[in-house]
C-alpha cells in the first residue's frame, strides 16, 4: 500500500486543520476530530466555528491576514476552546500554498506529541519513499537532490550514491531552471480535498543516454526550504494512447470504407431496379386487359415488391449518408428545432388530431440538420403507432438526470400510443427492424438512423415501453463535442 500526503497526516499525534485565507474549515485530520471532540466524528465549516472562543476567532482572524500566502514565518499561539475541558491547546499556523494554512495543534502533553510526530513523520517518508510506485525526489532550493527513493534508481540507472548532490536538470531535461520551475504554480501537487491533477509533462534523461516521457509535480515541504518531486513514467500511457490513436484511425477507415460501399451498392440497385418498375408499368398500362387474373396478380405482386425495395434503398441511403464527416459543428438551441419539427409535421398532428407539447430544451453543441432529422423520427413514430380509440399525446422534456450532470443532457419523448413488449427495447433501433410489420407504413430505418445521429453526438438513445401504455425514447446527447 502506498502512501500520500494525507495518509502522513493522517498517521500524526497532533492535530492538524487546513483553513483558507478567511478561516474558512477545509480538512482536518483523525487526532484533530477527537481533540475537539467532533460529533459523529465529523467537522464541518459551522461547527469548526462554535468550537473556537470569541477571542480566539478573532486573534486566528489577525494571525492568518498577517501570513503571506506562500511562505513567511510560521506563528506560533495558544488557542482557547468553548468546551471546557479542552482549556487551551498550543498550536502552529504555516501556509502550504493556494491559499490554504495549516493549524497543527497538541495536546496538554505536546512536546512528548511533538517529539513523537518527527519520528512518526520520519517513518512515514521513509514508507512513503520505499512504497511509492512513482519516482520520489527531494531536492533543496537549488534543485540539488537530497534523497531519492527506490524506483529513481531502477528507472534512471543510477546508484543512490551517484543520484545525491545531482540537479534535476540531469533528470529531467526540458525543464527551464529550478528556481524559474518554482516561480509558477502550475506544476503544484494538490493539496488534501483539492481536486484536479496538476503537474506537467517532461522528458527524462536516464543514465545510459536513453529518454523517456514523465509527468513531474512539485510539493514544498514545510519549514524546510525542501521540494518533493514527483515523476510518473508516461511511457506505457504514450504507447496505449498510439495503439488507441491507430485503432481509431483504422475503425474510422473502415467505417468510411462501410459507408461509401452502402450508398455505391444502393445507389447500382437503383438502375435495374428501376427498369423492373418501369416495364412492369409498361406491361400494366398497354396489355393489362390481355392478361388473365393470375397473371394481373402477379404482376401487381411484382410492381407492389419493387416499389417495397425502392423504400428499402432509398433507406438505406439515407441511413449512409448520416456521418460527422464535413459537418461543421454549431451552438444547436433545441427549442428551436423542436419548433421547426413541429412545424414540419403539421398535416399528421392535424390529421390525428395529436397533442404535442415541448418543454423547456437547452443548447447543445452539434449539427443542426442532423438534430432536426433525430426529433422528427421521434415525433413521426409517436404520432404514427398510436392507438385507434385515443388521441395521440406526445411530450418532449428534459429529464430530471441531466440536472445532476453538466456535461450531458437527456431529452425524452414520451406517447401514449400501442408500445411494446420491453424485450424488444434494443432491437428497434437495429436497421430494418420492423416490430408491427406491414400494419403500419415504413421502412424500418427510422430508429436506426436516430441511434447513429445519437452516437455522432457523444450520446445514445434507449427505449422504454409496454404493450398499450405507450413508450418513452430517451435521447442523451454531449452539451459541447470533444
């Protein structure tokens, strides 16, 4: 098990509390919780503040507008706390950087603690250094290192001795100099409860010539005038992310290779297939009276199968032609299509006498066309498998999830028309599937095309329904396209 920051602090006989600039609480650590006896075992921003007296808010007030950010000496106080069997615990105020200060407070007994925590803490960097899979380094001000745990050595090739008294810049060596590296805040470790990941990417230098990629971080450890240099071996990420960057070349090649051969195969079955059509019409129109009933039927059977073909590869273009490629990306507002969809659909909402209502929609980033196309699928089957004996309604609205997540947004669209059994909720969405048959007219292209214009969008789309209740088609779509 490897250890962090917080694991160390964790590990301390004194208490410790990190503060903002304004006293705000952030974190505190186990031996921090039970000196102020924290209820439940827990402290919060509120009850932070009703453990401290008055005069103790307001001496910690002054103390931490006197402390630079950053560095400056540490103070040094007593702090005075409402229960009373607490009286007064001797306590420490430093800055660590980005705003944040640490209290370390101790018990009545707190030179035993203190000599006990530099042993503990001592112990802890030695296990920290020993079990870190990353590569550990602590250098002084002039970026000299100090001490190097284990995996420096294997991962550069040097002996322990050789690596002490070094400059990172033997290291590391497309860095600026140590001192300009410290002057920026970007390659900070984050702090405990601090999210983010910041650090930035380097070249190493091993002993034998060689080089590698690396993330580097920097932690300042306190009062000591001491950096903590932390190094990740990127060279097998470097190496997924090209077998990930080819794979998904390849996959777009094959995709392309996919779709050109489905419109240049449907667009060939165009010519003969017309001819088909056409002479069967011929032979209907001048010599229709000249054949016997058995014959007239299996012409109409003819003429009626390729006019079911020519719907099939008219699909099938359509179906091929939906592609990101050369589509250029816009701040999409849904109300607006939704409007324009409406609009569109205006003879059979009329026809069917259909209630259509459309909610509040946010912007999305996408392709416009596209959009459109996807919604007015949707609403056309709602308002074509409807059922016989009740009006369709149909309802467009976001769902209560995408209030919890920022990067996505789910529409839905609800009917009440004939559903279907929930076991086919994925097969509708599978090119020529046709559930109701010839009942109802289509080609089965429909679901398909708004699951492909889903996933062009960073999204997907699923369906939920039941026979005679009616379904729910739910749309989740990227708010901005990486």
């Amino acid at each position: 098990m490897s250890l962090n920051f917080e694991d160390i602090v964790q590990r301390l006989s004194c208490g410790v509390v990190l503060l903002d600039k304004k006293g705000f609480f952030q974190y505190a650590n186990g031996k921090a919780l039970a000196l102020l006896q924290a209820e439940g075992g827990k402290l919060t921003p509120e009850s932070w503040e009703s453990c401290l007296t008055e005069d103790s808010k307001m001496l910690l007030k002054r103390l931490l507008d006197l402390m630079p950010d950053g560095g400056g000496k540490d103070k040094r106080f007593s702090l005075s706390f409402v229960k009373q069997e607490l009286s007064s615990l001797e306590t420490r105020l430093s800055s660590v950087g980005e705003g944040t200060f640490m209290l370390e407070f101790y018990s009545p007994n707190g030179k035993d603690d203190l000599g006990a925590d530099l042993r503990k803490s001592e112990e802890c960097v030695d296990e920290f250094f020993s079990q870190s899979p990353d590569a550990l380094l602590i250098l002084d001000k002039q970026g000299e290192i100090l001490k190097a745990g284990k995996v420096v050595v294997n991962l550069f090739g040097y002996r322990q001795e050789e690596l002490t008294g070094l400059r990172l810049g033997r290291l590391v060596v497309d860095l600026p100099t140590f001192a300009e590296l410290l002057s920026t805040q970007s390659f900070r470790a984050p702090l405990p409860g601090k999210t983010g990941s910041k650090g930035l990417e380097c070249r190493c230098l091993k002993k034998n010539g060689e080089t590698f990629p690396a993330w580097l971080r920097v932690a300042e450890l306190q009062e000591s005038g001491r950096y903590l240099v932390i190094l990740r071996d990127l060279s097998e990420t470097k190496v997924s992310l090209e077998r990930l960057r080819r794979f998904e070349a390849a996959l777009e090649r094959a995709n392309h290779d996919m779709e050109e051969f489905a419109y240049v195969s449907s667009h060939d079955l165009q010519e003969p297939l017309r001819k088909i059509r056409i002479f069967g019409e011929r032979i209907s129109s001048h010599s229709g009276n000249l054949l016997d009933a058995k014959s007239s039927d299996y012409l109409r059977r003819m003429l009626s199968a390729s006019g079911r073909m020519q719907d099939l590869i008219n699909a099938l273009l359509s179906f091929s032609r939906v592609s990101a490629r050369s589509a250029s990306l816009e701040v999409v507002d849904l109300n607006k299509v939704l409007e324009h969809v409406v609009s569109d659909l205006e003879i059979p909402i009329e026809g069917q006498s259909a209630e259509v209502e459309v909610g509040e929609l946010p912007f999305v980033e996408g392709i416009p066309s596209m959009l459109r196309q996807l919604f007015q699928n949707l609403l056309a089957n709602a308002i074509k498998f409807r059922k016989t004996d009740e009006r369709p309604r149909v309802e467009v609205f976001v769902s209560k999830n995408s209030e919890e997540e920022k990067d996505q947004v789910e529409i839905c669209v609800r009917d009440n028309g004939i559903g279907f059994d929930p076991a086919y909720a994925n097969k509708v969405f599978q090119i020529f599937q046709r559930l109701e048959g010839n009942r109802f007219e289509g080609s089965g292209v429909g679901l398909a095309i708004c699951k492909k214009i889903a996933s062009i969008h960073g999204g997907e789309i699923k369906a939920e329904s039941k026979e005679g209740v009616g379904t729910t088609i739910t749309v989740t779509l990227s708010v901005k396209q990486v």
